[in-house]
C-alpha cells in the first residue's frame, strides 16, 4: 500500500515539474526578449540581462507553481489512467480516500517549497536583480558631471540639477507637485550656488549657512 501511495505521488510530482519546467522556461524566454531593448545602455550587456533573468527564476516559480501544480497533476493522473494503473490500483483495494490522502501529501509538499520561495529566496534574490539592473543602467547618472536626477514621492517630483554651463543650465531643486486630479498644481524651484542638497518628507531638516546660497522651503522639503 505505501508502495503505490509513493508511486502516485512521485507521478504527480513528476507532472508537476514538468510542467513547471515549461512554463518558466517560456516566462524566462520572454522576460530575457523583454530586457533586449535595454542591451547596450550605460553598462547594461547582454550577461547582465541573462542574469537578471535567472535571479528570477525563483520568483516565477513562486508565481506560476499553483497553475503548474493543477496542470501537473492532471498530466500525472491522466498517464496513469491511459496506462490503466489507476483500475490497477483500485483492483489492488487501494480506495479513493487513499489516493486522495496521496494527492494532499504531494500538494502539501508543494505548498511548502511554494512557502519556502515565496519568504527567502525569491524577495531576496528578486531584490538583487532589480539593484543589480538599476545599477547597471543608470551607473553614468552623476550629479558631479551636470546629470539630472528625478525623484517621486506620492503626489511629488523632485528633479535635481547640477549647473551646466554648456546647455545653458542653472542648476538647482525643482518640485513639482500634482493634486488629486494628478493634475501639476504647484512648481517650486530653489538655486543653488555653492552647495546642493536635500532632505524630504521633513524628517530631516539641515541648517544652510548664509555662505552657501540661497535655499527654498515648501512643503515640506527643504532644497539648497
């Protein structure tokens, strides 16, 4: 009897990861045909996207594995009844609860792996590929070399800004702000001269010596 309890639930199994190989394969496909756009941006190659593709092989296999669990186990079940093992077992006085009992040990099994992924593996590894590719994207934005960076905080844009002198550019902190509507109600600009820093949200508020130049306060936010 624990014989053909095992040899279900290695079949079911058996269609599961078939099944799950396929469909992350395929997810994989298209998430690396996804990152070809972006192939060639600042240090953005094509390894990097291959990498990123396989960090999150784990967080596919968290999303797909339910889908991939019912396919597989109705590919499992459906081999064994072609094969006519299913009247084989039921023949050998294996009883429909037993075979259910098999099915729960194997989906238990499963949601475990899907728990195990869903809290350690997938977030963490997730995490990194998405730093891993920002990083490598945007690795030439430096505020030092007259770059612009934007920033969004809820209903708030911020767009930082070296002085350039060869565009024309004065520098400074422009915030722009949106009302309900996400409609622009409101654009804030502060210079700035010697010194270029910011603190939002008002959890942290810096004193500006006079020396360092003008500096604009709204909203919470405090740019110089």
């Amino acid at each position: 009897m624990n014989q053909l309890r095992s040899y279900l639930i290695v079949s079911v199994l058996k269609g599961v990861a078939l099944a799950l190989t396929v469909i992350v394969v395929v997810g994989g496909f298209v998430q690396l045909v996804g990152q070809l756009p972006d192939v060639g941006t600042a240090d953005y190659g094509l390894a990097d996207a291959i990498a990123y593709m396989l960090l999150r092989v784990p967080r596919m296999i968290f999303e797909t594995l339910p889908a991939a669990a019912l396919v597989g186990a109705l590919l499992g079940l459906g081999n064994l009844a072609v094969h006519r093992e299913l009247v084989v077992m039921r023949a050998s006085g294996v009883s429909h609860f037993s075979m259910l009992g098999a099915l729960a040990l194997a989906g238990f099994g499963l949601l475990v792996v899907m728990v195990l992924l869903g809290e350690s593996l997938a977030p963490s590894l997730g995490a990194y590929a998405r730093e891993m590719r920002t990083t490598a994207l945007h690795d030439d934005v430096d505020l030092d070399a007259g770059q612009s960076t934007w920033l969004k905080d809820g209903e708030r844009i911020i767009n930082l800004r070296r002085p350039d002198q060869a565009f024309g550019f004065s520098g400074g902190v422009f915030l722009f702000e949106l009302d309900g509507a996400q409609r622009l109600a409101q654009v804030v600009r502060g210079h700035v001269k010697e010194c270029f820093e910011i603190a939002v949200l008002g959890r942290e508020f810096r004193p500006c010596p006079p020396s360092l130049g003008n500096f604009a306060f709204q909203s919470g936010i405090e740019a110089r």
